[in-house]
C-alpha cells in the first residue's frame, strides 16, 4: 500500500509562554493511502486543525511537545529535518483554510494564484499556462484580472484551492475551508472537491463539522479530545448513529430519519446516507403501505 501520509502514536501538546503543557493530539494511529478521500470530523477543540498543521509542518517541535512521528512523502517530518526538504514537503502537501480573506496574497487574481509557482521559480509563460488552466478546474475561468477582495466569500475560497492547484500538490488539506461560505459557496468548493477525486491522482483530506460533506468520502475519521473515536467508510461510520450522538456529534438528517423509523419500527432497512436513497427507501415503505 502506498501511504502518503503515515502517523504512529501520535501526541502532542502545545507548549505556552510559561512553557506549561496543553495536551492535544493522545496517541493518533492514521494511515491515509495516495489517492484516496478522507473525511475527518470532531467538535470544536478535538484536535482535527493540530492534527493537519503537524502534517504540514506549520506545527513543530518549537510549538510543543511531539511524541511518535508523522512521515508525509517517505519523510519524517516529527523529526529533524533540512530546511529544503521541509520546504518541498510542504509544496507537496496543500492547505485550504476557514477563512478565505486570510489566503489572499495579491491585488489580482492572477497574481494571486501564480505566487506560489513563482516562488518556485516556475517560467513565466508556463505559469500564465497554470493559471487559466486552475481557474478552469474551479470554475472561475475569465477572471484573471478580477480583484480578490471584490469577489464573493465562495468565490474567493475557490481562488484559494486554485492557488494551491497551481502547486501541483499531492494532496490536499481543507480545513473546514466551507465554514464561512454560504450554501451557494459550500456547493461549488465540494463540486471542486469531488471533481479532483475523480481525476484521481490527488489526495484529498477534508475537515468538517457538517456531516454532508463526509458522506461522499471515501473513508470518515472521526476525532474526538484529541484522540481518533471512529475511523470507517461513511456507511460504517453513519450506521452508528448511537455512537456518534454519545459524544454529541449529529449523522446527515436523512440519516437520523430513518434511523428514528427503525427505532419505531417502521423501517427495517440500510440506513440511507443521501437524500436520493432516502427518497427511494421512502418510496419503497409507502408503496407496502398501499399494497
Ligand atoms: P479543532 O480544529 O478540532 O477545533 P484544535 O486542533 O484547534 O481543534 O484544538 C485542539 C486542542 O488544542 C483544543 O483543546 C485547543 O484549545 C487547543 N489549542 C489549539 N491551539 C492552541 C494553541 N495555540 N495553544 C494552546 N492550545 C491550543
Ligand atoms: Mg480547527
């Protein structure tokens, strides 16, 4: 199996000014394949933002105490590491924040997604190549000139993943990077989402409190105080409805109506994940109803 990310007894605390301990992450076991699509849920404060600055190395040993190790692209990045190789790491590996305005580097669209590449010393004439191709892939094409802080919340987080596209990543981190959005905008970056897992060659992890947008991952991590409560296929995960309300986190609303029938005992089927397939159970219990 070919890992791209490998984490082994994980934890971490961070360390304040007075240089007191606050522990965070208690000893995380993930594996996440190359090409696959994570979602990874839990609380505000389960750990799920300290966990994706350790695999980008915005969190290291000078923020606080690590134990165990992550490895991402066959390299420790818990441990020393060289200047050159951590920064290469952390082209490899995209971050997509909450906060859209916060990503904005420059005063025009263009130059705003050809900053990374020309950091990298890209040519010029291959980065212009770069942009339209990236504003493409996030359905924003023809805006080059536009002004960053013009545009829409959804609009200017859709910059924001085509910046990072521009880098060629291999996998890619949102880190509740829908949060502020407004359904409209919250639609199109899980179209992006989705349309870059079905090219395939990129590995996607999302963090997320809105259970919707973890039904179409491939596999659900589910954290909670800083350690890993449930790790699954969304079908898995989302069956458990008992398990995920113990610890006060919701499952999608078709999900939770159809698990109150079977409580009820008016339905006695899979739990639906989609509203489609809630649709078609609907559909299917009332058509025995009238038979
Ligand atoms: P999440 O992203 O799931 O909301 P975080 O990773 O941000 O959770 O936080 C995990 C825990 O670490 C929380 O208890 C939080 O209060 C704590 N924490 C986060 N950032 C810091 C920091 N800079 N210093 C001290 N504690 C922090
Ligand atoms: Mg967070």
């Amino acid at each position: 199996m070919d890992n791209i990310i490998e984490i082994k007894d994980l934890s971490f605390s961070y360390k304040d000014s007075e240089g007191k301990l606050h522990p965070a992450l208690h000893n995380i076991n993930l594996n996440f394949e190359r090409g696959t699509y994570t979602a990874v849920l839990g609380h505000n404060g389960s750990g799920k933002s300290t966990l994706a600055k350790l695999i980008n190395m915005v969190l290291t040993r000078e923020d606080g105490e690590i134990e165990g190790s992550v490895t991402v692209c066959g390299k420790e990045v818990t441990g020393d590491i060289s200047d050159e190789d951590a920064y290469n790491i952390q082209c490899r590996i995209g971050m997509v924040h909450q906060n859209p305005d916060n990503q904005i580097v420059a005063t025009t669209v263009e130059e705003d997604i050809a900053f990374g590449p020309e950091n990298l010393g890209v040519d010029p004439v291959e980065i212009r190549k770069t942009v339209t191709e990236m504003l493409k892939a996030v359905g924003m094409e023809g805006h080059e000139k536009s002004a960053p802080h013009r545009l829409s919340g959804g609009q200017k987080q859709r910059i924001a993943v085509a910046g990072v596209l521009a880098m060629h990543p291999e996998c890619i981190i949102f880190d509740e990077s829908t949060a502020m959005l407004d359904p409209e905008g919250r639609e199109a970056i899980m179209r992006t989402i989705d349309e870059l897992h079905r090219r395939g060659d990129v590995t996607i992890i999302t963090i997320t409190h809105y259970m919707n947008e973890a039904t179409d991952a491939d596999r659900v991590v589910v954290l909670n105080q800083g350690s890993v409560y449930m790790d699954g296929t969304p079908e898995q995960i989302f069956s458990q409805v008992e398990k995920l309300h113990s610890v006060s986190l919701d499952v999608p609303q078709v999900t939770e109506l159809f698990w109150r029938l079977k409580k009820a005992g008016k339905y006695n089927g899979e739990l639906p994940l989609h509203t489609n397939e809630g649709a078609e159970a609907l559909a299917s219990l009332l058509k025995v109803k009238r038979d």
